[in-house]
C-alpha cells in the first residue's frame, strides 16, 4: 500500500546525514532537531504555532486537555474515521457524539453535526479523511453560532489547501482553534516510528500545550497542570525536517497517481471514483473507491492473489464498534457511513508509484469487475 523502502532510497544520503548529526549531539529528547522542524512546520503551515508530541492519538488527547472540556461534556465527530478521534474523547470522559457523513467526500456531514448540537455540545471534531478537508467553513460557522470549540483531526490531511468563498487559502489544520497531526510512518508525512504535531494561532493555548506534553511543567519540576509524557524524539524530527522539503513534492505525485486512477475507472457503473470538492484540494493519503454490485471478498482474494494490496478504511463505522456501541445509536441511524463501509476499497497510494504499477493495478481491478 505504501513503499517506504523505495522512498528512502530516494532520500538515503540525506535521512543518514540527519540521523548520524542527531546521535554524535546526544541530544536525543527536545534537541536542535526539533525546534528547527517545529519552525520549518510553522513556517510550510502558516500557523503561528506548532508544538510537536509524541503521536497524533496524543495530539488529541492533548487538544481536548487544553481546552478544559469537563466530564460529560458532548463533542462531535463523525462515525467513519479511524478510532483514534473517537477514542481520546471517550478517554477523557466526555461524551463522543457519532454523526454521518457526505456521501461524496466521505467527510462530516454539516446538516448532521447541526441536528447533533445540544446545551452539552462543548466542541466539534472534524476529520480531513482520506486527504481532503471537510467542509470548514460551514462548521467554523456552525461553531461560532454554538460557541463551540474545533479541534481539526488533520493526521490524513496534511499538506492539503482549504479554499474559502473569499479567495483566501489556507492550509488544512490550521483554521479551527487547534488543528492535529500524525507522523506515522504511512501518512503523507511520514516519520520513521510514532510522531505527532499540534497547531494553533492562539497564543494562551500555544503556551499551555506545551507544558501538557512536558508532564504539565514550564520550570523543571514545578507542575502548574496535569500533563502527560509525549515528545517528539530529535531523530524523528531530524527525518520529519528532510521530508517536509519533499512533501508538496510527494503530493504532486500522488495526485498523479490519483489521475491515473480516474481515468483507468472514469464512468464505470460499478466503481465511484473519489471526488474532489470545490473548497478543497486533495492530497491522497488514501485512494478509496465506492464498489457496487462487486463480491468485495472475492476481489481482496483475487487482487491478493495477483500480489496487489488492497485495504478497506474502514470495514465497522465507529457506533458498530464494540467499545462504543450506545443505546443513542441503532443499525440504520447513519446509513452513508453503514454503506462506504461495506462498499469501499482502497488501493496502493503512494509517491513512488510508477505508471507501469498503476496500470498492472488498474487493469487487474477491471479484469475482475468486468468478468
């Protein structure tokens, strides 16, 4: 699904060079490594603040922290995502509240979000899936008119632009109170381990994140609030600082990719190819298609077969999972999330994908459609 190995060999010499600076400094927690990437993100993001930690499930977590949001507070955020989102909220004793999603985009649906408020909805929790952002101007509207908060899950959607009805563009993660990442090894901006990062333009959260990641602490040993042990490590943050140089690169080919794809699947009547929305563009950490009429199992086993990965994100929206299953929420209550998914499949994305790849890919996924 993802060539890291061919990646690196792309950028041996300089992930080396960065690694073997970090181990003859020692310096191996909070060393020059990462506030050079902490600056050179701010700087790529446009955010005025960026505070690196140890994984984007932490990032979340340390979000909602800052934030106060109390025990039994309410905070939406969509049934069709990876459980991280959902499972910091629950860790912390607030109410996680699961909405449906667009049928298009895949991601939060703003009419669903509004019908979800209540005098508990404390904060809103949108996840740019796949590699596009949802809908961000309707719900920071949404917010403002609630006075709630937003916490951006940006882990798949780094790198991507949001476009307002203004002109302006910015980038995603970056327009809500606090905007999330995750550097895990398979992202668009992928480490070389766990890795994560937190953004906001206000300064009081700024200040009070980074005393949440070091054990709650600004002067050593003195603990002004309960925090958590979540760094990120100066090797990863010297492989993330060779990386970010490359990632619009990374994207472009992606999108490439993506093209590629389209016009392999363009007007097939059993296969929906992903859409891009006119606020957005798309950064592809994921290709996902919309099957219909297809014996998806069968299709896994003859892709598998012909030694082509294909994934399902995600085979059990988040209310039909076990840990969270909620008398609020029966079978039938979010109908587009039940149907991506038991009709979605995604295909191998990544930068090194090669024309010949994409064909031998697209032409296998044909062969058994079309039978």
């Amino acid at each position: 699904m993802v060539d890291l190995k061919s990646q690196y060999q792309n950028i041996k010499e300089e992930v080396d060079k960065a690694i073997e600076d970090v181990i003859n400094s020692t310096a191996f927690i909070n060393g020059p490594a990462v506030k050079e990437f902490q600056e050179n993100l701010e700087k790529y993001l446009g955010a005025k603040h960026v505070i690196p930690c140890a994984n984007g499930t932490d990032a979340l977590q340390i979000a909602m922290m800052a934030l106060d949001l109390q025990p039994g507070d309410e905070v939406i955020t969509t049934t069709f995502t990876f459980i991280a989102t959902a499972e910091v909220i629950a860790l912390l004793r607030l109410a996680p509240v699961l909405v449906d999603v667009e049928p298009d985009t895949f991601n939060i649906s703003i009419e669903a979000i509004e019908k979800a408020i209540t005098p508990k909805t404390k904060a809103i929790v949108p996840v740019h899936l796949f590699g596009q952002c949802a809908n961000m101007e309707a719900i920071m509207a949404l917010a403002k008119k609630h006075n709630l908060f937003v916490i951006e899950d940006n882990c798949q959607g780094i790198g991507a632009d949001y476009l307002f009805s203004d002109g302006r563009k910015v980038k995603s993660g970056t327009i809500g109170e606090i905007g999330c990442t995750s550097f895990f090894p398979s992202k668009n901006l992928g480490c070389y381990g766990d890795g994560g990062a937190i953004f906001t333009n206000d300064d009081d959260l700024a200040y009070k994140m980074r005393g949440i990641v070091n054990h709650g602490m600004f002067v050593r040993y003195h603990h002004e609030m309960v925090g958590v042990n979540s760094r990120l490590d100066s090797i990863q943050a010297a492989i993330l600082n060779v990386k970010l140089k490359k990632l619009d690169e990374y994207i472009l080919a992606r999108q490439k990719a993506a093209n590629y794809y389209n016009t392999a699947f363009a007007n097939h009547p059993k296969i929906k190819t992903p859409i891009t929305s006119s606020y957005s563009t798309h950064v592809f950490h994921q290709y996902t298609l919309v099957l219909s009429g297809v014996d998806r199992p069968k299709l896994q086993e003859f892709m598998t077969g012909k030694d082509i990965p294909v994934m399902i994100y995600y085979p059990i929206p988040l209310h039909q999972q076990k840990a969270y299953i909620s008398e609020r929420y029966k079978d039938g209550d979010f109908p587009v999330a039940e149907h991506l998914s038991a009709h979605v499949i995604s295909l191998p994305m990544h930068t090194e994908l090669e024309d010949e790849q994409l064909a031998y890919i697209s032409n296998s996924l044909l062969e058994f459609i079309n039978r």
